[in-house]
C-alpha cells in the first residue's frame, strides 16, 4: 500500500534454506493505533507501535510470505512485505559422457555436466573448463523458488591431443548484493577423456598379368589407443 508508514529493516534479504532470520518492522507514525506480522510461521499478535519482530529461528520454507501490517486510529489497515530469497548449493554436480566411452577422434560428442537439487535455479551460472581453460558458460532462465535439477551439455569435436585431458563444471550461485560475500562454487570430478585415434591401414594386393601389368588397392581405416597419448597414423602392408 503506498504511503503506508511502516518501515522493513531489512526489505530484501538472502538467506540460506535452514538458516535463521530476522526482518525489523518499524514505524516513527503517531496515528499508528498497532501492529504485528502475519505469516504461516513466525507470527506475532497484535502489538504495540513503534517495532515488532518476525524471527525464524530455522527457516524450512522455500516461499516465505510474511507481511507486516499496521491498524491506524481511524480503523483503516496497511501492510508491507520483505523481499526473501532462499537459497540452496547444489548436493553435488557430475560430469558424464552419456555413454560414449571411449571416444573415436574427428566426431562430435556431447558431454552432460548434471547439477543435482540447486536454488534458485534462476541464479545459477554453470562454467565448463578443458584443462584449464574456460569453454562454456551457460544461465538458467528457468523460474522457481524450490530445489530443482539443472543440467548444461558441452559439444566436443573430439581430436587426438584430447586423449587425457581433463573436463569439469562447476556450479555458483549469483545472489546479488544482498547474497553472502562468500560462497564456494561447486565443482564435479574431474572427467577424463579418452580417444581412439583414428589410423589408416593401406593394403596393396599386386597381381602379376601379362605384359607385367598389376592392380594394387585398398584402403581400410581403423581406430586404436595409445597410453603415450601418439598414435602411428599410416601403417603399409604389401601382399604379393
């Protein structure tokens, strides 16, 4: 309501699902007759001005709704709310190659990099790293307040030197201003990829005519891993 004289100390506040909270509400108004809040848990009665209290000492509620709410001398009623985000990290966050194991040089995958009940997902910022290196970053515009699974794929194109590199993701809530200073990312296992390089066989058949003509052909290909991470490219196989 506007102009209504009450005054929430603070008006938007962060807090993480579990934790303890506390939001102030004031008034300096002198036709304020009382007040209180009202809520599905934390409520008060009907007190006197110039300050009452909501205070949860364990919030479990994903969509917190209190109201703070003054009666004036002349019976007429306002009301206020608290802007409230409840907040949660993820349980853990993995790395998985759906399946394609192991991986054949020069095609393309999909990595799926699996964030397991995180809110608000709206929040949510997923980074994908090869080796050191960031290749992916990708938001949610997905809306709730209650934990949910979020997931995030990466393209690769697979080459040779990837044999043994290192993906990951990692998942970091950005709450704003009025967030923690300091919340720890979180980040999966390490994945490491492993790549069939692709080599190519070439096999002569020589057959002798007369005049000492010949027909030599054919090509194959074939895919093989090499711990040292090299792979021979060309084997040559002569059959007479």
């Amino acid at each position: 309501m506007a102009g209504c004289p009450l005054t929430l100390t603070p008006s938007e506040i962060v807090v993480k699902f579990g934790d303890p909270i506390l939001i102030n509400c004031s008034t300096s108004a002198t036709d304020v007759e009382g007040m209180g809040w009202e809520a599905p848990f934390g409520g008060t009665g009907f007190e006197h001005p110039p300050v009452v209290t909501w205070r949860v000492e364990k919030l479990e509620e994903w969509t917190p709704s209190p109201s703070c709410y003054a009666t004036l001398v002349d019976g007429s009623q306002c009301t206020v709310s608290p802007l409230i985000t409840v907040y949660k990290t993820p349980d853990f966050v993995s790395v998985s190659d759906m399946g394609h194991v192991p991986m054949v040089e020069g095609r393309e995958y999909d990595l799926k990099c699996a964030v397991i009940s995180v809110a608000p997902v709206q929040n949510l910022t997923v980074t994908w790293y090869r080796g050191n290196e960031t290749v992916l970053t990708e938001t949610f515009n997905e809306s709730t307040a209650i934990p949910v699974n979020a997931s995030s794929t990466l393209k690769i194109s697979t080459q040779r030197d990837y044999n043994g590199l290192t993906f990951r993701c990692e998942a970091e809530l950005h709450l704003g201003p009025k967030g923690p200073k300091f919340l720890p990312n979180t980040s999966s296992p390490p994945y490491t990829a492993v790549i069939l390089c692709k080599i190519s066989t070439h096999v002569f058949h020589v057959f002798f005519r007369p005049q000492s003509s010949m027909d030599l052909h054919r090509t194959t290909e074939d895919y093989h891993y090499h711990r040292n991470h090299v792979c021979q490219c060309r084997h040559l196989h002569l059959c007479c």
